[in-house]
C-alpha cells in the first residue's frame, strides 16, 4: 500500500472513531442534537470518501491477492 492510502485509512478509522464517540455521548437514546447531526453528516461522508478512494486505487491489486489465495487454496485441495 502506497502513502495515500495509510492516510485514507487513518482518516477513516478516525472518522469512524468520532461517529463512535458521538453515540456513546448519547448513549441510551441517541437523540443527537442538530449541531451533533451536523457533525456526524460531515464524519460519515468523510469515512464514506475515503473508503471508496482506497477501494476504487486498490481493487486490482486486493482482487490479484484473493485470486491468488483462491489458486493457493485449490492447489491444497486437489493433494
């Protein structure tokens, strides 16, 4: 994985962190604010871009090492 997507997926992680945060501020009822709604509108977005972002630059290469463990996987089976 390159620079980008280590810090895609900080940020993602981090964003998820936040909206995790917002629940368990809320925690039983989870009647956010307006300004809460805000935020958590702007955190899933964030989340939301950047996982896509590291999907859509990766998929070959996540998609090479599944075949690749498919193949692995088959070899061991025909023994």
């Amino acid at each position: 994985m390159d620079e980008n997507t280590v810090n895609r997926t900080k940020a993602a992680i981090n964003a998820l962190i936040d909206i995790d945060q917002l629940w368990i501020e809320n925690t039983p009822n989870y009647a956010l604010s307006t300004q809460e709604l805000v935020i958590l509108k702007k955190r899933l977005e964030r989340a939301m871009e950047n996982v896509s972002k590291i999907y859509e630059e990766n998929i070959v290469r996540m998609q090479a090492a599944e075949d690749e463990i498919k193949k692995m996987h088959q070899g061991k089976k025909r023994k």
